[in-house]
C-alpha cells in the first residue's frame, strides 16, 4: 500500500470513530512512523484529505449499483442486491464509514463537500423508471420521490444500525425494511 493510500486508512479510521474535531493528524502520520513533511507532500491540510475521503465515500455508494443490466434483469432486485452491498460497506471499510460520518459533520469542514445521495437518487430512479417501463413495479409509482425514500431510509437505518450494534444487524434491518416496501412498489 502506498504511502498516500495508508494516510487516507489510517485519517479515515480515525475520523470514523472521532470525528472531524477530535482528529489531529499530526498523531495519526506519527502514529504510522511518517513525518508531517510526508503529510503535507499527499495533502494540503486536514480538509483537502477530508474532501479526499467523502469524494470516495461518494464514489463507493454509486459505484455498488449495477449498470449494464439484460433486459430480464429485475431492477427492483438489483436496488435491493445493491442496498446490501452498500451496507457492507458501510459495516467494513473505514473510507466509507469516515464519509459518513464527514458528510453529516459537513459544516466544519472549510471546502466544499459533493453530497452524498444526488448520484444514488439519480441512479436509483433510473433504474425505477427501467422497472416501470418492464412492467416491474407499480405503474402509477412516483419515481423520483420514490428514489429518494428508498436512499434516505437507507441512510436513517445504517444510521440506527451504527449507533444500535456498530452496524452488526444492518443486513437484518435492511431485510425489514424490504419486506414492508418492496409489496407497495411491486405490480
């Protein structure tokens, strides 16, 4: 692993666990055995690696849905086949789980942060609109707001799950939360 990429692990966990005040990151470099020096040669300062960090966390989440679908694929399916694979990021990569918790942190970071749902909506009611026009789901479903219930519900319950059981059970609370919405979407 590269010098760069074991800073961007190593501030992630931290900032995971600690959050953006309670990270000072000249501990975190000595904590690897690098000096400042190597620090500032990868970053400018603590928010250019805090941008690094959410701009990945973003990627991560749009990344996990799938794109080159058959035309006998269930779209509904791949949301929940991608929801899943989300939560396992959330539950096991330190990246995503520091973008988390920067992205609601926001506010104290000094440059300007990409939002974290505007590109998992997006998808997510391309692939409702894919669904619809296949017959899949409702055909009088609101894509859009649907889109964004689905995305914001899943934001709410890894948020319980992390604050519950450290994201132990968010598979299970997932399954839950299909289960009550995937009657109401299907046709």
């Amino acid at each position: 692993m590269s010098t760069r990429e074991r800073i961007v692990i190593a501030a992630a966990e931290a900032f995971a666990t600690r959050g953006y005040h309670g990270v000072n990151l000249a501990e975190v470099v000595e904590e690897l055995g690098y000096t400042k020096g190597a620090f500032y040669f990868y970053f400018n300062g603590k928010d250019a690696l805090v941008a690094e960090i959410v701009n990945r966390y973003v990627a991560a989440g749009e990344d996990t849905l799938p794109a080159g679908l058959t035309s006998a694929d269930d779209r509904v399916e791949a949301i929940v086949d991608a929801s899943h694979r989300v939560a396992d990021s959330y539950r096991d990569d330190p990246v995503v789980r520091a973008g988390t918790r920067l992205s609601v942190e926001r506010n104290l970071v000094g440059v300007e942060l990409p939002g974290p749902f505007v590109g998992w909506i997006d998808k997510i009611s391309r692939l409702l609109q894919e669904a619809k026009r296949l017959r899949q789901v409702r055909s009088d479903l609101a894509v859009r707001p649907c889109a964004q219930m689905i995305v914001g519900a899943f934001y709410g319950i890894q948020a319980a799950s992390d604050d519950l059981s450290d994201r132990r059970d968010l598979h299970a609370q997932l399954d839950q939360f299909w289960g009550l919405v995937l009657p109401s979407l299907r046709a």
